[in-house]
RNA sequence: GCACCCGUAGUUCAGCUGGAUAGAAUACUAGACUACGAAUCUAGGGGUCGGAGGUUCGAAUCCUUCCGGGUGCGCCA
C-alpha cells in the first residue's frame, strides 16, 4: 500500500475502492495536510484509524477546524491550534439527546488561544457555518459547544455505509496493525480432568479477542496450550488401575474428569489412615510418573491411550463454541527445552542456584523467587512457559504475545513476563496476561469440595433442557432443522452473552436461568433484535421492495439524502443511528482494553435504540416510498451492524426465532 | 506479614484517555397488542458511587490512607 505524502501516519490511498472521492478531501482536511495547521502532529495511530472511517465525526470536526482558524486568526494566533482529529476525538456525545449529537468541551484546547473556555465556546457557536455539509446547529452552554449534525447529509452516509458493510470490511484494512503479529493463548485445558465453567469463561474470552483484533486489522495466531502432563494425569492413572473400571463407550474424556476427583478423593481418604500408608500411595503414583516419562510400557500406553479420550472430548467442545486454532501446543512437547533453557540461562547468569534448585531471583523487583528447576532435576510449570514463549518469538517472528489465563495466576505471569525480559526478550514488554475473574454460582462460590462446581457437561445438559422447550414452539411449523439450529443458537449465544457482558476482571455470576431469561441485557434480547430486522426485510422483499443493501451506491445515497431531507428525522431514529455510526470506536476500544464487554454494552444499548426506534416509526407502513427506503436502509444498517458485533463475540444470531 | 484484584440502586451490572443533573437490567407499581412478531415499548419510586483526606475550573474515574471481600506469595499446575 503506497504513502500518501503529507498526511503524517494515515494512509488513504488504500481505501480508494471502498470510499468515495469525495470523502478524500474531507479526510486530508481533518487530518491537517490541506489545513496550515500542526501538520507535525503525532497522531495516535490505533484510535485514528477508525476515527478515519467515521465521516460523520470528521466531517463535523473539519467545520469546526475551519470556524476555529477565523477566530483564531481575529486574534492574531496562527500556530498551535487543534487538528480535526483531534477535535474529533475529543468531541463528546451531550447527555442529553435534546442538547445535539455532539459536545465539544472547548477547555480542551483554549489554552493556546489565551482565551476562556466559555467565550471560545460562543463564539465558535456564532462563526460556525450552520450552510456547510455537516453541521446544521451549533450553540454555546457554558464551556460546552453542542453541535447539531446535518442529519440528511449523514443518513445518506452511514446508513449505506453500514448496510453494505463497507465500514466494516475498511476495519481490517488498517496499515498501523497489519505489521504486528499478535498471538493469543487461551483454552488451555489439562487432559483427563473436568471442564467446567470456568474453562467456558476462558473459551469466550479468548475466542471474541481473537476475533477483535482480527477485526482491528492484527494478524493474529489463535494457539491453545494443553496440560498433558504432570502428576494429576499420575494420580488418575493410578486410581484407574486400582479401582479397575472402564471407560464407558462414550464421552470418555468427561469420564476421565470423574475417575480424577474420585483418585483425589481416594488419595485423600487413604493419606488420613497412616502416614506409611500415604507414603506407599506417593510410591505408586510416582512409579505411574516414571512409567509415562519412560515412554514405554503399559503406564505410558495408557496414557496415550486416555490422553487422546480427553483431546477428543475438548475437540467437542470447541466445535460447540464454534472455536478454532491455528496451532495447539502441549506441555509435554516442550519439556525438553525447558531443561535446556536452565543450562543455558543459568550460565548466562539469570538464573541461579538457591537451596539446591535453580530459579530467577526477582527479589529485586519485588516478584519473590520463580522456581524453574526442583532439586529432583524436574522442570516446573514456570519453565516450560518460559521455553514456550521463547518459541512464539523465535518461530512464529510475534510481536505482542496475550494470554488469556484466569486471575489466580497474576503473580505468576509477573514472573514469567518479568524472567523473560532477565533472559533478554525484548518482546518481554509487549506480553500481556488477561486476567479474569471466577465464575460463581448465584448462591456463592463454586468449589469441588462443596460439590456445587458446574461442569461442561452440566452446563449442556441445561442447555439441552432448554433447547427441547424452544424446540416444542415451532414443531410443526418450522422444518425440523432449522428450529434444532435456533435453539442452538440461542442457547450458545445466551452462554456467550453472559460470560462477556461484564468486565472480565470481576467474577461473573453464572445464572443459566437468567441468561435464557430472553429478558432484559440478555443475549437473546440481542438476537430477538436482530431477528426483527429480518422479519421486516423479508416482508419487503415479498412486497417487491427489492433493495440492493449489499453495495452502497451512489443512487442509494441520494435517495436517503432526499428522504430525510423531506421529512424529519425523528429522535429514535436519529438516536439509533448514533449508536451504529460509534460501533467502529466501541470495536476499536474493546479490542485496545482487551474488553469485550464495552462491545457487548454498546450493542445492548444500541438494540435499546433499535427497539425504540421500531415502536415509534413505521417502516413498511411509511406511505412516502423514499422515506420507506430510507427506513428500510436504516433497518438493513442496523441489523448489519448487530450481526458484525454478535460475530466479535462469537454469536451468530438466527434468522427468525 | 507482603503483593495484586474487586467494592456504584434490594439484586446483577454500565459509566470511554477526569467533563454537564451517576445510567441500564431485574424486582415492584401503573399503562400500550384488530401486531412492520408484545421474547417489545412507555411512565414511576429506589443511590452518603465502601469511609476520610488530597490534586483542579471539575473526581465514581487520578494520588494517599483506612475498612470490607477475594486471590496469590521457591521445590503443584
């Protein structure tokens, strides 16, 4: 992709086949290069990108760039003005809907102008031309400039802009992200034990950032990293053998999970008689060790034999999430390495000898001491991530490294992060753990002891209770398929939904009742809305309402533009579109804060404004054919913008439910 | 003992790099369907933003300190 001279970081050129001409000029002004102002400015380069592709931000920012530059230069100040982007960026949605469409705090920028905040303010408001493309209102509250944006001129972008997706597809074509190869770990299951709704969490999570920052323009490689190693796969080998069961025909990597907390419940009953008798047992089971580490004989034929029952299982589940990865590692392929990464940084002097082990001493940056090989000559878990990262940044050339892991192993990736900078990575710094919180039960804590811990297989056995009852609606009078399809949908969205709607620092209540509730901020709210959006294309396509949305044409945009510039916009509408015109921005900073949440809060609060907007104005039954047209593009928008965000979280809504 | 995370309406949560009168959902109360599918919408009450200081034009947001809850802290993973 070529350079466009003179517009410092932002590369134009490349989005010639998606934006108009037109559109050009408007982003060259805004971004300073046909404005003598600041063009030596550094812009932040992330959050411009998709400021870039909201013309409706910028356009308004240009005009006020241009009302800025005439009170400016009355003054006798020609230097050290805002650029538009940055008066785009700093430009606030007003609280309430009655005030405008923008609020520009003018104490941002009156400190280079040595003038006060509420004089710039109405003034601005005064010398704005209220006849230019974008703005159609501007008045002075205080500090505050409100704007009011020229809704004709902005239905007629965004609208087709969004129905066609073209503002979406444009989100990858980012040059800033495009050279920096991410890769993100999550998943991370350990073979032959349970899968609960924890691991659920750690599956949403990671899958819906994977999928942000794709969407962001990353190239990204989605890895898994599995426990297949260790003496917990020891210990349920040994209680196998002991108790002399077999695995049943089916879900035998569940069964696995079962067989590992009967061995520790065994383990800990047999441990209370004598001390003798707990020794003999930590004999065992260290012999059940020897014997898969020796890679012969029964014990390790055993092992490979229900290592593979439990990858099949967690193979089922994934397909159920729909989730894919480009690569999974396995602890046990990295064991070897992380003997030689000891050897190697203990000469090169990060490492070093205490009480017969070797560790990194992080004492100095108040980390403790990370263990990385035991007195036995055993490598730890720490170890083997160490040897792990060193391959993601020596074969697979990473730039930032993330790794979705819940957060009782902060201190632990603190260590690591910190070791591998010690050890000399300089990729140490672009390493991130996202760390999440438990997932709870309504009544408290989930623990294995109190028996209330909630496993995949529950968790789906519940859902599949609440499939049958969907499914009972519409027997008869759907095909077959698509009502087990729907149902399906629904309760894999209602998972998602709920898992990623809040914070992912805080624990998350697990409430399957809730969730499937179809009320309120649910995930299936979601869908119901944009199922809406389906059913009123449908009918207009029965009606011959035959609508092109799948390209934005020049004709289309004139259409919408002539509408509404016969009739009203009316505040639902115009509230609605708001909430479609900022989803770039919620993507962006969902992806930059590593949150699905703020995504998945943008779209319930824009599926608000849709439901609103759907009791308040007609849409098939608009008598004006152009304002219709231009209802059912607002329709096609909406819904294509709900569909491009439930995608981010991994949902895929149905189309009639 | 030390480190990190959390503390906002009865409950579950929003609140973007500090911005205008702290917002939703749920529950409760009162309304709206000869339907662009009411799995929806409208209205109402409900809050010392854990407490106390500080920083400034301005703090739920930043700093300090205390209280409450959670997690973790060299031979597990």
């Amino acid at each position: 992709m070529q350079k466009t001279h003179g517009i410092g970081q932002f590369h134009v050129v490349g989005f010639h086949d998606i934006l108009q001409k037109s559109e050009l000029n408007l982003i060259q002004i805004a971004h300073g290069s046909l404005s003598p102002m600041k063009p030596d400015l550094e812009p932040k380069v992330n959050l411009s990108h998709e400021l870039s592709l909201d013309h409706g931000r910028l356009g308004v920012a240009g005009d006020v760039v241009a009302a800025l530059v005439k009170l400016a230069a009355a003054g006798g100040i020609t230097e050290g003005l805002p650029t538009a982007v940055e008066i785009a960026r700093w430009m606030e949605r007003p609280p309430e809907t009655h005030l405008g469409d923008y609020a520009l705090p003018c104490f941002r920028f009156v400190k280079s102008m040595k003038r006060k905040p509420d004089e710039v303010a109405r003034e601005l408001g005064n010398l704005i031309d209220t006849k230019s493309s974008w703005i159609a209102a501007a008045t002075s509250a205080g500090p505050f400039l409100n704007i009011t944006v020229n809704q004709p001129r902005l239905m007629s972008w965004l609208l087709p802009a969004a129905a066609s997706g073209n503002i979406f597809k444009s989100m990858s074509l980012n040059e800033a992200t495009a050279n920096t190869r991410v890769m993100i770990e999550y998943s991370q299951p350990n073979t032959h034990k349970e899968f609960h709704v924890g691991h659920v969490r750690n599956i949403c999570l990671g899958s819906s950032l994977v999928n942000l920052f794709r969407y962001s323009g990353y190239p990204v490689i989605a890895v898994n990293y599995i426990g297949d190693e260790g003496t917990h796969i020891a210990k349920c080998l040994w209680h196998i053998k002991r108790a002399g069961v077999t695995a049943p025909a089916t879900k035998k990597g569940e069964w696995l999970g079962e067989m590992y907390v009967e061995a520790t419940r065994a383990l800990e009953a047999a441990a209370s008689v004598s001390p003798d008798a707990k020794a003999k047992i930590d004999g065992e089971i260290s012999a059940v060790l020897r014997g898969i580490e020796s890679k012969t004989g029964t014990d390790y034929n055993l092992w490979c034999e229900t290592r593979q029952w439990s990858l099949d299982d967690f193979d089922s589940v994934y397909d159920w999430f729909h989730v894919k990865f480009d690569r999974v590692f396995f602890e046990s392929e990295v064991s070897e390495e992380s003997q030689e990464i000891v050897e190697k940084y203990l000469q090169s002097g990060a490492f070093v000898e205490s009480d017969g082990a070797i560790g990194a001493d992080l004492k100095p940056y108040k980390l403790g001491f990370m263990l990385v090989r035991k007195r036995d000559g055993n490598t730890l878990y720490a170890t083997k991530d160490l040897a792990l990262a060193r391959r993601k940044f020596d074969q697979f050339k990473i730039d930032r490294s993330i790794y979705v892991v819940a957060s009782e192993q902060n201190h632990h990736f603190k260590q690591v992060f910190k070791t591998l900078d010690l050890m000399g990575f300089k990729q140490a710094k672009q390493c991130f753990h996202l760390s999440y919180g438990m997932v709870v039960l309504p009544d408290g804590k989930m623990s294995s002891r109190a028996g209330n811990t909630v496993t995949f297989k529950m968790l789906h056995e519940q859902m599949t209770g609440a499939l049958n009852q969907i499914l009972a609606k519409y027997a008869g009078e759907w095909p077959a398929e698509e009502i087990a399809t729907t149902a399906k949908q629904l309760c894999e969205g209602a998972v998602k939904y709920g898992m990623l709607c809040s914070d992912p620092a805080k624990d998350v209540v697990f409430d399957m009742e809730n969730w499937l509730s179809f009320e309120g901020n649910t995930g299936p709210y979601l869908m119901y809305s944009y199922t809406r959006t389906q059913s009123i294309l449908r009918k207009a396509a029965d009606a011959g309402l035959k609508i092109d949305f799948s390209r934005a044409t020049v004709v289309h945009e004139g259409a919408v533009r002539a509408a509404y510039g016969a009739h009203n916009v009316a505040d639902s509408e115009r509230e609605l579109a708001r909430w479609i015109q900022d989803f770039n921005h919620a993507a962006t900073a969902s992806c930059e804060n590593y949150r699905p949440s703020t995504l998945a809060n943008h779209l319930f609060y824009m599926c608000k404004a849709f439901n609103r907007f759907y009791t308040d104005v007609p849409v098939l039954k608009t008598t004006d054919d152009a304002l219709r047209q231009a209802r059912l593009t607002m329709v096609a928008a909406f819904g294509a913008t709900l569909k491009e965000g439930l995608g981010l979280m991994g949902i895929t809504p149905p189309e009639r439910m």
